[in-house]
C-alpha cells in the first residue's frame, strides 16, 4: 500500500481506516459533506465499525451523513496517510479506502445533523478539502480523467 505522507518520529500515531466515496450525480457533479463548525469540506465516509468490511462502512456512512443509498459502487484505490488531527488533537496512522458511485434514492433523514450535502465542480472542490488525503486522491481523480479523455481523443 502507498503511504503519501512521512511518519513523523516521536509521536504516538491511533490507527483509523476509514472508507470515502466520490459520489456523482446526473449532471456530473460531486457530493461532499460541509462541516460549519469547523469550516470544513470532506468526502463523505468515515470510519469502519464493527467488524464492517469498507464497503459495509461506505454505505453506512452514506446514509448517516446525507440520507442516500449508493449505486453502481466501484472500488477506486487504498491509500495510507499519517496526519496530525487538529480538532481532536491526534496524530493517526489512517489507512483509506476510497470508492465511486452515483447517489441512489433517498432512504432516511441524515443523523449527523451538522454535515451539510453540497454538491460541487470536482475541480473546484479540491482545494477547499480539509484533509489532505482527500486533495490526494481527487487530483488524482481529475488526472486519470483528463488522461482518458486525452486517449480518446487521439
């Protein structure tokens, strides 16, 4: 697995896996997640629970963030990243699974009342993100497609 970031030495790193999706809908746009409180834009996802494998987690997190279910899931790529987190002051050794999918039909009500469903322009997005394994991941997103759209063209 590629990490994308150093180890920093003294420091005492919590693991967390977590699973993210880049979620689409008909008119290209990406669903994040705003956080006011803290200012912050995210991927929706989260951590893994219970046993849950990240698939299990994605589709949870989904619901609970922004009420939807999934559809058309396809695994992206796992990455490890250790970083320091501010707001709950710890380093993590984070290991992230991500996906993408199209939002399917509503099914609840979010329970997690402070992260706001935002649709977004991929491009513009990126460097809003709060973490930096999210910025990773959606440049290298918006490379592979610009990539693909270059092949096709030839």
């Amino acid at each position: 697995m590629n990490y994308i970031s150093e180890k920093l030495e003294n420091k005492e790193y919590k693991k967390r896996t977590t699973s993210h999706v880049l979620l689409f809908n008909d008119k290209g746009e990406m669903a994040v997640v705003y956080i006011e409180e803290y200012n912050m834009y995210n991927l929706i996802g989260g951590a893994l629970e219970n046993g849950e494998n990240p698939k299990e987690a994605l589709i949870r997190e989904t619901k609970e963030e922004i009420g939807y279910a999934l559809k058309n899931i396809k695994y992206i790529e796992t990455i490890g990243c250790y970083y320091y987190f501010d707001i709950k002051d710890i380093y993590v050794d984070g290991i992230m699974y991500f996906y993408e999918a199209q939002i399917g039909k509503k099914v609840c009500e979010p329970i997690e009342k402070d992260h706001k469903l935002v649709w977004v322009n991929l491009e513009e997005i990126i460097d809003k993100m709060y973490f930096d394994y999210h910025k990773y991941i959606l440049n290298k997103y918006v490379n592979k497609i610009s990539k693909n759209k270059e092949e096709s063209f030839k």
